[in-house]
C-alpha cells in the first residue's frame, strides 16, 4: 500500500512556522509523506493564525477553495488546528462542513490519532483543550533547515497586551526546564545544527514559572557551553522584563549573536499604557543605551503599531522621536487595525483609516533613512556570513548567493570566478562594498569559505552539490527573517 500523503499550510508567527514542523514529525512519524509540490495531498492540514487580519475570511476561503477536491476525492482529509481553530472551534465544521478534524493549540500531538479517528468513524473530530497536556517540544519534528533551528523555552504569555489574542488562545506561560532545553540544542548540534533560535513569547520572563528570575541569562550562558553551536539567537524579548544579566550574558557569551529584536509597539507613554504594556519610552530606551554600550556593533530591530486607539498626532510624534533615537537597523511596522476578541477593539477613539495610512507612510520613510544609514555604516566590514537555502538574488548581470551576517542582516553576495559554490550552512568570509535599506551587498575581498558539519547535512539530506548559480536563473528573494514593514497588527512580544 502507498503512503498517504500530506501538505501543512502554515500561517502567522515563528511559533506556528516551529508548531508546523512538529506537525510534520507527527505526520512522517505515523507513515505519511511529505505530498510532492504541486500535488494535492491525501491530507492538507491548515496551521492556522488568529492574530493576522481577516484571518478567518482567509481561511474560509481557503476551506472553500479545497471543497470541490474534497468532493472529488473522498478519502482525502482537511484539518484545522492552530490559533483560529482554538478560537472557533465547533464553528469551523459548522461553516466547512467538509472539514475532518478541528484541532487547538494545545494538543498538536493528537493530530493522526484525530485524522485516524475521522476516517474510522466517517466523522468530524473536534478536539479542543483548554491547556497544554503535553510540552510541544518532545513531539517529533521534521525541521525545515539542517544548520538552523528554533528550540521552544516556553509557550503562552502572562502579559495582557490589549491588541493581543494571543493570551487568550495560547493560555498562559509554561516554562521548559533548562536542562531539557539544553539537551534538545545539544541533540541538534549533533545533527549538524550550528545555529538556534531560542522561541518564547516573552523570553525575558523565562524562568518565572520555576522561581528563577535569572534563568534566561544563564540560559544564554550555558548555550555558550556547546561545542559545535556557532550562533546563538532569541526571540521576543520584552521591554518590562529585560534585566542587565541578559545584556551581561550576551556580551559575554561568545556565540550569542549581537542582534536584538525587542518590541516597541508605541513611542507614546499614553499609547503604551491603553495597550497594558507596562514599560515606558524611558525604560524602552534605557536598554538600548546599556545594550549598546556592552555591544557597541549590536543590530536592534522592533516591531512598531500605528493608530492604536486614541493615539494623536503628538502620540504618533513620540514614537518618531524613540525611532529615532533608537536607530534601529529594521522594524516591523503594523497599521493597527481591530482584532476580535481583544479589549482594543472596544475601544473609544479608533483613529481613522486614512490617517492610519499616512502615519505609517512616514514612519516607514523614516525608518527607512535610518535603516539604510546604519548599513551603510557596514560597509567596508568583513563578516562571516552563514549561507542559506533559498535566499540568493539576480541583480541585473550578477548573480548572488545570500546569507546572515552574525546581527541577522542579510547579505548577497558574489562568488570568484574560480571560488568552489558554499552549501547552505557554510561559513564565507565576505567583504562589504553596498548598502541597500534592507540588505548588503558584499562583493569585495573574498575571504574563500568554511565548510561546515551544518553544509554537510544540507548535502546529505538534499542529495545534491550546492547550486552553482547559472546564466538567467533567480535563486529567490531575501524575504526570510528580514525585518521589513507589514500591514496588520500582528505584532507579539
Ligand atoms: S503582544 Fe506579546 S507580550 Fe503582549 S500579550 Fe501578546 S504575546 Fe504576550
């Protein structure tokens, strides 16, 4: 008999892009296969986000749209698991009848026990709990990347943001304990990972619910332990919650990366307080102050909202004048725009759209100018770049291969004529000759490369040497990970 195939779609922040990799390990775990491109799966699972805009008209369309091959095929299974889904529950099968099962986002693991369930008994299974049976982290996992990883610390969140569902659907924060947290870095270092990603979200409250204020600093510490673990990053941090430990064990940890990316929301101490964040623009930029005088080259990033209600003019001011003082090397900028079930869209002075749009416009422009300027600081410099899948570009005659500087800024780059092509996660040492406001171009001195145990398991799991990049071919956009300006307030942390 042959496998049954399946598809994840995923939608929303990194804790779906990780929940979904799960969901995979789960799916490969009990037999399925991963269906070839292009080709309906015998399974689609939908990981859905309740935090983006219109995320449910987006997903009943979607529903809708796979209703006819659903028809077609009968044995072939829809699910639905994921924020929405813990949102809607009952009401998805209610408006998509042709869904199979409906999951939430605290039992990812019983998702091909469900599937298993539905086709046994030729019904839809809803299964909602209301918090986490099972730590997600111990579920298989069928990783996207072999030399980059993201490892969870914690799920859910403690605070009460006023834009934010995500309390509401995610419940509040669990912690992992450092040693099993450490044990799974470690297993992916043995695979070949060189690079983690350290998933909470608020990271700066790690540890509350074990009684160690102090735990995420010596987390961090302890990653500078691992042999073989090059880089080391986190997200969110938050402004509340953020200690000098953690700037101490940044700057002195060798492997966790000078890159920070912490949330600002509102320059505005009014805005900040009708948002329920509890840190002000004086503490916000206190931090940064003390992060850069530890780190002087550290790359800051955050995620901006403009138009919470009742923000003014002079609010929108203050939050111009922290970007500005903070100069910061990218953001994430949201036009804010009312989430169900949040106590923001409730509120009285929901500014207009048009004024919404216009505010965002020049806090882009402005960030922008920044943005660029620091990069072009960068010029000149030598960095090591870790090369990525996927991430190369085509400018004009040239064609560039791309990666991450250690700060998380992109890079493109340009290989000798003579130069053997890296493999995704190896290590070129490159030279710095452009700046654009998103990314570096890097076709000065070539440094030659390092080949890694990370650009090995790429080989090894894809099967094939490194793209040589040929005469017309596009090897992708530098979308991944970039900090850039979005449209809905879809910001956490
Ligand atoms: S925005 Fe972040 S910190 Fe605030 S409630 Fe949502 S997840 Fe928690």
């Amino acid at each position: 008999m042959t496998a049954r195939t399946y598809e994840v779609r995923t939608y929303g922040c990194q804790m779906n892009v990780h929940d979904s990799e799960r969901l995979s390990g789960l799916l490969e775990n009990a037999g399925y296969v991963r269906a070839p491109d292009a080709e309906l799966a015998d399974v689609v699972v939908f990981n859905t986000c309740a935090v983006r805009e219109n995320a449910d008209n987006r997903l009943y369309g979607n529903l809708g749209h796979l209703a006819p091959a659903k028809k077609a095929h009968p044995a072939m299974q829809i699910a639905v698991g994921g924020c929405l889904a813990q949102k809607d529950r009952g009401e998805i099968i209610r408006r998509a009848p042709w869904v199979d099962v409906v999951f939430g986002t605290h039992n990812i693991g019983s998702l091909p026990a469900l599937l298993e369930r539905a086709r046994h008994n030729d019904e839809a299974q809803v299964e909602i709990l209301e918090s986490l049976e099972v730590f997600p982290s111990t579920l298989p996992t069928r990783r996207e990347s072999p030399y980059a990883a993201w490892v969870s610390i914690s799920v859910g969140c403690n605070n009460t943001c006023t834009f934010c569902i995500v309390p509401a659907l995610r419940g509040t924060e669990k912690d992992r304990r450092p040693g099993d947290v450490l044990a799974e870095v470690e297993a992916l270092v043995a695979e070949g990972v060189l690079e983690v990603t350290l998933l909470g979200q608020n990271v700066n409250s790690y540890g509350v619910e074990f009684g160690d204020r102090q735990a995420f600093g010596k987390l961090l510490r302890a990653c500078g332990g691992i042999d073989g673990l090059e880089r080391v990053r986190f997200t969110s941090p938050h402004p509340k919650d953020f200690t000098d430990d953690v700037i101490a064990a940044m700057s002195e940890t060798p492997n966790v990366m000078h890159s920070l990316h912490m949330p600002l929301q509102s320059g505005s101490d009014v805005v900040l307080r009708a948002m329920r964040r509890s840190y002000r623009q004086e503490r916000y930029l206190g931090i940064i102050d003390r992060v850069r005088a530890a780190m002087p080259d550290a790359a800051i990033t955050t995620d901006i909202i403009v138009g919470f209600p009742g923000e003014t003019e002079d609010d929108f001011a203050q939050t111009l004048e922290v970007v500005r003082a903070a100069r910061f090397a990218g953001a994430f900028t949201f036009q804010y725009s009312p989430r169900p079930g949040t106590p923001a869209a409730q509120m009285d002075g929901q500014v207009p759209k048009q004024v919404v749009q216009e505010r965002y416009e020049r806090l882009a422009a402005l960030q922008d100018d920044i943005a660029w300027a620091e990069n072009m600081s960068q010029v000149g410099r030598v960095l090591d770049v870790l090369v990525a899948e996927g991430e190369g570009r085509k400018d004009g005659a040239t064609h560039r291969l791309s990666g991450r500087a250690p700060d998380n800024r992109l890079v493109h780059f340009s290989l000798p004529a003579d130069a053997a092509p890296p493999r995704p996660g190896d290590v070129v040492t490159v030279e710095v000759t452009y700046a654009a406001p998103h990314h570096l171009v890097a076709d000065g001195a070539y440094g030659g490369v390092r080949r890694t145990r990370a650009g090995d398991a790429w080989e090894l799991r894809s099967g094939r040497a490194p793209d040589v990049p040929a005469a017309g071919v596009l090897l992708g956009m530098p979308t991944v990970g970039a900090p850039s300006v979005g449209s809905a307030a879809d910001a956490c942390g």
